[in-house]
C-alpha cells in the first residue's frame, strides 16, 4: 500500500535535532552539543515540529533518542 504524506519530514533541518522517517514512522534524534541539553532553542523547534506532524494522519509512531557522541580521546590519569 503507497502511502502519501503532505510533507518529507526527514527534508527538515533544525539546528538540535535530526529527524529521519520510514514510512508511517519518524525518528527525531536529539543532537544539541555533547551534553544534549534541553534549551529554549530546543523546545520552540520540538514544539514546531510536532505541530507540524500532528496534522499528519499517517504518521503512526514518533521515536526519540538521543545522539551520543563518543570521544575516543584516552582517559589520562594524573
């Protein structure tokens, strides 16, 4: 079955968040600096986005994540 949706939600950029979709699916992926702090920035482009989305009927599930970065730098004692 094709479903079609109004919008490409994976075309979006935000500047704290990636988001990728799979059909009737969405992943929002938080990457906003190594700690992925919740900032005012954050919450007016995840409240834009799910505004956006929620007019959306075919989207079924939304995941949330978070982007961990790994720092290979050894650890060094002193």
């Amino acid at each position: 079955m094709t479903q079609i949706f109004k919008t490409d939600y994976s075309q979006m950029t935000y500047n704290t968040f990636q988001v990728a979709q799979t059909g009737s699916v969405i992943e929002v992926t938080f990457d906003n600096g190594e700690v992925n702090v919740l900032s005012g920035l954050m919450i007016k482009e995840l409240t834009k986005f799910l505004k956006e989305i929620a007019k959306e009927q075919s989207i079924r599930v939304i995941v949330f994540q978070m982007h961990i970065p790994i720092n290979l730098t050894p650890f060094r004692q002193f």
